[in-house]
C-alpha cells in the first residue's frame, strides 16, 4: 500500500473537508468503479472533454497553493 501526505493551507482544507468526503471504505471504493465500469460498458456515462486551457489554469492554481 503506498501513502499519500498532502499538506494544504487550513481554509483549503477547510472548505474541502466540508464538501467532500475524504476517506472510503474498500468496499466502497471497489463499487464505485464497478458501477463507473458499467456506465463506460452500457455507454451511459457522461464525460468531460480535456480542456488544455482548464489544464493549464488548474495546473497553475496547483502550484501557486
């Protein structure tokens, strides 16, 4: 198993931590991408297109944190 450590400012996390829930279960996880696996298989899944420019802003926004 590796480990990830991410260090973010508090309002950053703050603000993540409200919206979002960090951790799952196995389980869980293994659900979900069985059920995104069925929606990619039965052509029922909704995609975004890769945006260089949105790459490029997010990849900036990243490095400035």
């Amino acid at each position: 198993m590796d480990n990830l450590h991410l260090q973010l400012n508090d309002d950053l996390y703050k603000n993540i931590a409200t919206q979002t829930k960090i951790s799952v279960s196995t389980e869980e996880a293994k659900q979900k991408v069985t059920n995104a696996v069925e929606r990619y298989r039965d052509g029922t899944g909704t995609y975004t297109t890769l945006n260089p420019k949105h790459v490029e802003e997010m990849n900036k926004y990243i490095e400035s944190i």
